[in-house]
C-alpha cells in the first residue's frame, strides 16, 4: 500500500511512523521484504526513532542480512 501525503504528513516524524506503521502490517502478513523497505524508510526520515531502528535489525536478522553486511563492511564495500 503507497502511503500518500496529506495533511497529516506535514512532517518527517509523522511520515516516518506512517511507514513505521506499514511495516508491522507488512511484516505480520508476511510480506518481509515490503516490510523491510517500509522500515528503512522510516529510520531514513526519523533516524531517532529507536522503535523503526529495533525492528530493522531483527528483520534483517531473520532475512539473513546481517552476516552479508557485516561481511561488506569488512571487505570496504558499499552498502
């Protein structure tokens, strides 16, 4: 679901809970990688909100991402 702007978007924080939002919702229907993108959304626009930061790092745990991160950092590549 595309999150539109509308008043209550007015600014970043509240835009960031709306994608917080939507990736719950993905995440509990099992759309991962929906939920995952919602989530790096969010933590891009409220890089504070701890919340958005937990709940991405466990995603990536359980997608498996973690290790291929941490092994580009390692080898000075790009994320």
């Amino acid at each position: 679901m595309h999150i539109g702007h509308n008043q209550d978007d007015m600014d970043h924080e509240s835009l960031a809970m709306r994608h917080l939002g939507e990736g719950i919702f993905n995440e509990r229907a099992g759309h991962l990688h929906e939920a995952l993108n919602e989530y790096m959304v969010a933590n891009v626009l409220d890089p504070r909100l701890e919340v958005a930061q937990m709940k991405l790092a466990a995603l990536r745990q359980k997608l498996g991402l973690n290790s291929k991160i941490d092994l580009l950092k390692e080898e000075g590549g790009c994320l």
